[in-house]
C-alpha cells in the first residue's frame, strides 16, 4: 500500500470555502452554528459569542470549540473573518444565495453566474499547490492513469481522460463500478488512480480507489471535502470550492469547480514535455480536421 504523499491543506482558503469543507465532519452542535454562520455571514460578524450561541441552541464552548475546528484561535478571529468576507462585492455574497420563489429571470441568472464564476475563483485560490505538483508528477511518469466516477463526476472524469489520451498518456475513464473495481485490482505501483466525487462520499468510487491503492497504485483525490472518506482513500488531495444549495445538488458550479482542477492538472502535466504535447495535440487536430464543416 502507498503511504500519503500530500495532505489536503485549507489553512490558506477563504473562511467559508474552510466551513464548507469541514462541515459533514461537524458535530450536531457545531453544525448549527455553521448554519447560522452560513445563513447570513454579514449578521453573525456582528453577534456577540453568547448571542450566536443562543441563535444556534447551543453552548459559548461550543461556538469556541467550531472556531478551534476552523483553525481559528477565538471568537474574535471568527468575527473579524465573517465582516471581511461580508464586505466582498454583491456578486460574490449572492453565490452562497439558493434560489427562491421570488426570485425574477433576472435573479436566478444572477445568482447561477455568481455561483459558477465563484466556483472557479475560490477553488483556484485555495487548490494545494504542492498536492497539484505532486499529482502532475505522478501523473506525467504514469505507465497508466484510472480515473473513477459516478453520475456528474462521470462527466469530470471522461474530460480528464480525452485531455490525458490526446497527449499520448495512457488513460482510462469507469464509471461502471464493477469494471472500474476489476480495473482497480490490475494496477500497480507504476499506475496513478484518480477518484472523483464532489461529496467525496461516493461508495463505489471509494471502494475502486481504496482497491487501486491496495495494488500500490499512486492514488489521487478530486472533492470538495478534504476529511472524507474519499480523500482518506487518497495519498493526493486535489480540492474543489463549489457551493450546493437545495435546488443545486450535483450543479453545474460543483463540475466547473471540479473541472477547473482538472484543467490545471492537465496543463502542469503537459508542462513538462511541452515539444512532444504541442505536437500530439497538432497532429490529433489534423487526424479530425477533415470532420469539421467549412462554408
């Protein structure tokens, strides 16, 4: 089995992207204080500690005890966090808004660009550069790269694939479970595995990375919680910074995160031999220009 290679590092990403990330691992208790927190950022700066306590039915120890969590020394950090971000344009407070049944045309295309536009911003702002550099290493030396994912991942992994085939790297994209598991048990310490999921709860992805990784293959990440199960699978964890509401579950901001990732791996990838990617890439242009209709 592969020992870690590079853990997931949010010390550096803004405030909410870190209670984001944290959250499925929060108590009860902390949780409804990150619903308070998250509900309005700009109204919890302003409550004292005994005030957000008793908004979110809970004890000061508690709210002490979430700031610890968020890497936070005390409540005075967390307030001076939640006014900074509460100070940032409209467009980028309206990205945490869900959809309501008042909302106009207008609205609603508002608040969806405002969500995706932030997807990609926070999530390049926040990516582990080292984990990035890790990952594209290993990934470039590969003798074979699995990439796992179910549903909406799906679509994430067969664009990293198409990206990875069309450079001349040897690369396969499941996201049939029992062929991506049969996959996962043929790998070896010459082979990378990349799971994606942006819940990073996914069984069946979990599952064929946790087997690749038994094989020794180089095992990587892609999700938007760096404490779950997945990136406990993973010696490599390349983190997103999409925000899902109700109406959101599996959006579109969660595969432009996810495929911001993927498009910075891909690139510090083909970094490295950028004479012989130039020309795979020209000669796989030329291979289908004859398909394309000219007027």
């Amino acid at each position: 089995m592969s020992s870690p290679t590079t853990a997931p590092d949010m010390a550096d990403a803004p405030l909410l992207v870190r209670l984001r990330g944290i959250r499925p691992t929060l108590t009860p208790a902390e949780d409804r204080v990150a619903t308070e927190v998250l509900a309005d950022a700009r109204r919890a700066s302003d409550l004292t500690i005994t005030e957000l306590a008793q908004a979110a039915r809970t004890s000061e120890t508690t709210v002490l005890r979430f700031c610890k969590r968020l890497g936070l020394k005390g409540y005075p950090q967390l307030r001076l966090g939640l006014a900074a971000e509460s100070a940032m344009p409209r467009e980028q407070r309206m990205a945490g808004s869900d959809i309501s049944a008042t909302d106009t045309i207008d609205d609603i295309i508002a608040k969806v660009a405002a969500v995706d536009s932030s997807a990609v911003e926070e999530t390049a702002q926040q990516l582990d550069r080292a984990a990035l550099k890790a990952c594209a290493d290993a990934v470039a030396k590969a003798s074979r790269v699995d990439i796992y994912g179910i549903g909406a991942s799906a679509l994430v992994g067969t664009d990293l694939q198409s990206k990875l085939h069309r450079i001349g790297l040897v690369s396969f994209a499941w996201n049939d479970p029992h062929i991506a598991l049969t996959s996962a048990t043929l790998l070896t310490k010459q082979d990378v595995a990349i799971g994606i999921s942006h819940s990073g709860a996914t069984a069946e992805t979990i599952e064929s990375l946790a087997a690749a990784r038994e094989r020794g293959a180089t095992t990587v990440a892609i999700t938007n919680f760096p404490l779950s199960p997945l990136a406990k699978s993973a010696d490599i964890v390349l983190t997103t910074a999409a925000r899902e509401t109700s109406l959101r579950s599996g959006a579109t901001a969660s595969r432009i995160a996810a495929l911001t990732v993927v498009d910075c791996l891909y690139i510090a990838v083909a970094q490295r031999d950028l004479p012989r990617v130039r020309k795979a890439v020209a000669e796989t242009r030329k291979a289908v220009s004859s398909h394309h209709l000219t007027s």
